[in-house]
C-alpha cells in the first residue's frame, strides 16, 4: 500500500493519469488535455508513453534467409 501511495502523490489519482493516456491514445487535442489536467501531468503521461513505447510496439521476428 505504501508503493501505492508514493505513487499516487507523483502521478496524482490512477484514474486522472489513466484520463491522460486515455485522451493522448485517442488523438484528443493536446492543449485539451493540458487544460483539462494541467501542464506538469500531461507532460508526466507524455513521457510514460514515450518511455514505454517500445514494450507496445511489436517484436522483431527472425526470417527464414532459405539456407537449410
């Protein structure tokens, strides 16, 4: 519980930061959502999604190069 709530006191509610992403996936205009949420956490889920990417994006896949 403590995790949690260190966690919370940096990303603010999980359901706000799950707002962000939610509208930042979903092509919402960026000055809504900062608006909306404020500067600082939209600029927090900006680098979340960014720093994440790479564990959303598809892995590489070996191809066959014919020799057998």
């Amino acid at each position: 519980m403590l995790f949690r709530s260190n966690k919370e006191k940096l990303l603010g509610s999980f359901e706000v930061i799950d707002q962000i992403l939610w509208a930042l996936e979903n092509n919402i205009a960026r000055n809504e959502i900062r608006r909306k949420f404020g500067d600082e956490r939209t600029e927090f889920a900006l680098s979340l999604l960014e720093h994440s990417r790479h564990m959303r994006e598809s892995p590489y896949s070996i191809r066959d190069s014919g020799e057998n």
